[in-house]
C-alpha cells in the first residue's frame, strides 16, 4: 500500500511548483466575481432585473470575466490535483480519470453559470422584462449541473485517498465524502456548492502545494 511519501511528487523546479495555487487563484476570482455581480443576482422579478441590466451591465460583465479566469485556474487546479492521484493509485488511474472528469465536468457547468446575466447586460437595450428573467433564471440550470456533478470530483478524490491512505488526511477523506453526499440534497446541496466546496479547494490547494514543495524525503 501506498504512503503518503511514497507518492508525493517530486520537487518541481521553478513555476511548477507554485501550480497547485491555482486553486486558491480560482477561489479567489470567484469571490470578486459574485461579490461584482450581487447588483442582480438577489432579483427576481424581471423589471428588476432588466433594470439591473442596463444599470450595472460594466460590473456585471467584469464580474462574469472574473469568474471565468477564476474558473479557468480551476482546471489547471486540477491538473495538479490529478497528477497527485495519479501517483498515488498507479498507472491505470480509473478512478484518477473518474475524479478528473467530474472536475471537468463541473468546470462546463460553473464557467457557465454567468453567462446569462453577461449575455442579458450586453443585450440590455434589445430586450424585455420577460426575457431579462428568463435568461437570468437559465444560470439556475447551469447551477444544478455543477451540485450534481461535483460529487464526482469529490468521491473520486475520497476513493483514492481512502484506497491508497494518499494524497488526503484520513480527516479530510470523510469531510470529502460528506460533502459530495450533502451536495445531492437538494434543498441545502446548494450550501455545500456556495460555501464548503470552495474551502476544500483552499484546503487540497494548501497540501498539493506543500507536497510540491517539500523534499520527497522528508
């Protein structure tokens, strides 16, 4: 069985290094994202929202470009986050490529999450009030695909971790598999999407990029 030394990956020179902090990039480019698109995201009546449209559309489009750089670190996350897996489950990597590809999955549904609202403050003077609410409820769907794929991502991750007694803390292994689970509830799976998920990316972040930068010995 694998140890936690044995299938850390070797000292990476220069940049390599630092590439698993693209997960607490993306977390970070997330945070602004939302924080610049709050002027509509709390409407839903579409007059409401067409107004927000056409008075907010700089921050609304700033916000979704923002979030999509922040999700786009997020795959390259996961590109560390995979060689990790990798390691430490062998050559063949099913389960590795399962986790991977519910990651990517979620990526899809997450970079489009915005698009709606950045496509109505573009459009903001060739639409109603109807079609305002309309395309700022579509990012509801795109919302949904993301909770329900996730859990791919994590119990992927949790597998791994748990087979190998790698990559994880045993600790961190359970929380991983919790939230994958709560993620497919779906009256709070949306609070484990909004706040948990992004706090695991920090955590996993932290101990990629530690295992990066540690002697392989040690």
């Amino acid at each position: 069985m694998a140890t936690v030394a044995e299938t850390r990956p070797r000292m990476s020179l220069g940049w390599e290094r630092y590439a698993p902090l693209a997960g607490a990039l993306a977390v970070i480019g997330w945070v602004i994202g939302i924080i610049l698109v709050q002027s509509v995201a709390d409407k839903n009546k579409g007059p409401e929202i067409l107004a927000a449209y056409q008075a907010h559309d700089d921050r609304i489009l700033a916000g979704g470009l923002i979030w999509l750089i922040g999700t786009a670190l997020f795959i390259w996350f996961l590109g560390s986050l995979r060689t990790r897996l990798l390691a430490a489950e062998g050559a063949q990597g099913r389960v590795s490529s399962i986790a991977f590809a519910g990651g990517v999955a979620t990526t899809i549904c997450l970079a489009l999450v915005p698009g709606p609202d950045m496509a109505g403050a573009l459009n903001k003077n060739d639409i109603d009030a109807s079609a305002a609410s309309a395309m700022h409820h579509l990012a509801d769907a795109f919302f949904i695909g993301a909770e329900y794929l996730l859990p791919v991502l994590l119990a992927g991750t949790a597998l791994v971790a748990r087979r190998t007694q790698a990559v994880l803390p045993r600790w961190l292994t359970w929380v991983t598999l919790l939230i994958a689970l709560v993620l497919l509830i779906g009256p709070i799976g949306w609070a484990a999407l909004i706040f948990a998920f992004p706090l695991w990316v920090l955590v996993v972040t932290y101990l990629l990029w530690r295992a990066q930068t540690e002697p392989a010995g040690r």
